[in-house]
C-alpha cells in the first residue's frame, strides 16, 4: 500500500496542507482512475471501496465545499451517486451558497404550543427536534403560505429513474438512494424539508434537487424544497426551485425567513447596562487572540459539542470545517472559556455547558458579557454605544493598538476582522427588529 508520504509526493501536496482520510483516500483512488476527455470517470462502489480503503458513503458525503477532499477542489470536482452501486466524479458544480443572515429580514416570533410537554422549545440539540418544532409551531406552514401541513414521506427511499444534464454531459441516475428528512403535505403544496443543526457557508444541491425529482415527476402539485438550519434559538429557511428541472445547478432562492420560539429580550439599554457592570479581565494566557469571522458559528461548534465531545478530525469533517478553520473556531471558543482540549478532543467547559443549556436570551446575555470581559471588545461595543454605530476596521485597529495585546502590526489587522464581525453580531441582536405573527 502506498504511504500518505508517497502520496503527497506524487501528488505534490505542500507540507503545510493539512489532509484527512477522505483526502488520502481519494488520493489513493486518483492513483488508479483518470479523468477522460469530457472530464468524468465512473466509479463503482466496490471499486471505491477496494481503492481508498474506505466506505464509500463516507468518500461520497460532501456536505458543504469545505467538506471535498483536497483533489476535489484542484480539480475542480464533484460526486453524485447514479445508482446504489455507482459514482459519477466530473467537473460539474454541486454546491449553492446560503444568503447572508442578514439579508434575511426581521426574525418572526411564532409562540411553541402550551400543551405539547415531550418536546422542550428551550432544549432542541438535534435536527429531529428543530423540525418537530418548526411543523408543531407552524413555522413551516407560514413560511411556506398554506394551510396546515401534515408528515406524508420521509427517511430513506429510491430516486427513481431521473435524467441529469451537468456540465460533463448527460446522465441518468437510476434508483439512487436518496433521504428526505420530512415530507409535509397541504391540499396545494408538498414541502420535502432538509434540515440541518449547524451552520456553513453553502450546501450540496443534492440534498433537495434527488426528492425534488423524485416527486415532482408524480405529483400534481407543486413540491417545493425547502432547507432549514437550526441554530441558537433560530430557525433560518430557505425555499429554492429549479429554473431548469434537468439541471442540478439551475437552483435559485424563491424566499428566505427566520424565526425564533423565543421572542428577544436583548436591547441597546441591556447593552449598555453590561458595559457597566462587567468586569474587564486579564488576557487568558497561551490562548491567541480569536481569528474567527463569524460569531454565530462559534456559538454553533459549542451547539454540536453539548451531547459528546469531538475530536479535531470530526469537527473537521462533519462541520463544514476546513482544518484550519477548525483551529480558528475551537481557538475562538476556548479564548471565551467556552470548551477546552484534552489531547485534541473538545468539549464543553462547565460554564460553556451552563451558558449552552440556557435559554435563548440567557444564553446571549452570557456570550455578551464573555466577550466583554476582554479589553478590546469592551473599548469597541463602548465606542458603538456613543456613535450609535459599530465602529469601522481603522477605528477598531487604532483600539486594539492602544490596548495591552502583544500583536504584529499586521496581526492587529487581521484580527480586527473578527472583532467588527463579533460586534456585528452583537449589533444586529440588539437592534434588529423581531416580528410577532
């Protein structure tokens, strides 16, 4: 068998770049398989099984981009199951990004139903849960403009016979298997939900367009594909169609919506009052400054660590991570106290499971005053308070310069990104208005 080092020299992969066991895996197939003129190759799951010396379903399930392996993204690659036995790995795009949360509009309150008991609105950890509590508040019915829907389909199931045209030619995809997370009927409207608990840039079209099909083909009404990401008291939808039904990356966004169970209580007075009574303290020691843009995915790794800990490869490969974000994220998490690390396995620290456990606003509260406890965001959120406005990337480096980090000039800079996107974040949460339905 091949060593990894061999690979990497074949391959010409740079030391620096870190790789997985899916990405040696496909190394070791690309050693075996090319690609013909039309920029396609067929691959059996025997085949794949018996080249990577791994499962195919684990070699096949790219989730989001961050999730191909290495030679998929040199190459410009993707993979889609054309039946339960064979592959089709060709320069075709796969992927649709997610719009900016906040193009999304104001967050809709609809009230969780007094009566149910077995399901806590407060305690949702898993994507079973969120869809529970997105068809029992009638979340979904709103967002989707019909009346009441009821569960019809759902779990593991055939795609059918379907005829596929990608960028490398024209395909049919005979009896694929394909999983449908819900399927909720109206008297005008099917609604095949995909939905998800953690939060990434964009996903594999894949996931919607196999049940689009599918039932589109055999149904009278309308089906609409709808993804729902559930994540820190937010449900954050999104209906797609197909412009095009032969073309996977036809997909285009009809409408987008977020709702809360929990109507926020986060204000600008609730703000300043924090800036007045939290306690600045010392720099945490060994820990670097945070190089995380998004706050909200930060939140979402701590999400994914409340019923286990997970070593740096699952996070890497299950979350939508690339290694090095992985490093930012958990780097991140861990500078607010929130997890730690006992030989490369994270998990939640006793404040970060109480803050995790808490209920929404709680939970926000708590977050908020992690982040002022740390001299820069504090000086910074102050700054947003008297001008009305979260302060711009030369205004926060001339902060993080007066304060007492020991940073490059050119650290400061870059860090400043993560610190005007966390405030972002803070920003948007106590100003954005929320709707009551």
């Amino acid at each position: 068998m091949t060593s990894e080092a061999e690979l990497r020299t074949l391959f010409g992969v740079k030391s620096s770049q870190t790789l997985g066991r899916n990405d040696y895996g496909w190394l070791r197939v690309f050693r075996h398989k090319q690609l013909n003129d039309a920029g396609f190759f067929r691959i059996t799951a025997t085949e794949l099984k018996e080249l990577s010396l791994r499962e195919p379903r684990l070699m096949a399930k790219h989730d989001s981009t961050a999730a191909r392996p290495w030679i998929f993204k040199e190459l410009g690659l993707n993979i889609i199951p054309l039946s339960r036995f064979e592959y089709l790995v060709g320069k075709f795009d796969l992927f649709a990004k997610f719009p900016e949360p906040e193009t999304l509009g104001p967050v809709r309150y609809m009230p969780f139903p007094d009566d149910i008991e077995s399901l806590n609105p407060i305690d949702i950890t898993s994507e079973s849960a969120a869809l529970n509590a997105s068809a029992l508040s009638h979340i979904l019915d709103d967002f989707l403009e019909t009346s009441t829907l009821q569960a019809t389909v759902a779990g593991r199931m055939s795609t059918g016979s379907i005829d596929v045209h990608l960028a490398c030619g024209d395909f049919q995809v005979s009896k694929a298997q394909m999983e449908i997370d819900a399927g909720l009927e109206s008297a005008d409207v099917l609604g095949l939900i995909e939905a998800k608990n953690h939060l990434s840039d964009d996903f594999n079209i894949r996931q919607l367009y196999f049940p689009f099909r599918r039932f589109s083909q055999s149904l009278s009404k309308p089906v609409a594909p709808v993804y729902q990401v559930y994540s820190n008291g937010i449900f954050h939808l999104y209906r797609f169609d197909f412009d095009d039904v032969l073309r996977p990356e036809s997909i285009r966004l009809v409408k987008s919506a977020r709702y809360t169970l929990t109507p926020s209580s986060i204000t600008l007075d609730v703000i300043d009052k924090l800036l007045k009574t939290v306690p600045i303290m010392a720099e945490p020691e060994a820990i670097p400054f945070p190089q995380a843009d998004s706050f909200a995915r930060v939140i979402n790794l701590c999400e994914q660590l409340q019923d286990s800990e997970l070593s740096v490869e699952a996070i890497t490969e299950n979350y939508d991570f690339t290694s090095r974000q992985t490093n930012y994220y958990t780097g991140a998490a861990k500078y607010l106290g929130l997890v730690n690390d006992t030989n490369r396995m994270w998990s939640l620290t006793d404040f970060g499971a109480k803050v995790m456990a808490s209920e929404r606003n709680d939970r926000n509260v708590a977050l908020i005053k992690a982040l002022l406890r740390h001299e820069v965001f504090h000086a910074v959120l102050a700054r947003a308070l008297e001008r009305g406005e979260v302060p711009d990337r030369a205004t926060i480096v001339s902060i993080m310069e007066a304060s007492n980090l020991e940073l490059s000039q050119s650290t400061v800079t870059r860090r400043a990104g993560t610190v005007l996107s966390w405030l972002q974040w803070v920003w948007s949460l106590a100003t954005t208005e929320e709707l009551k339905l």
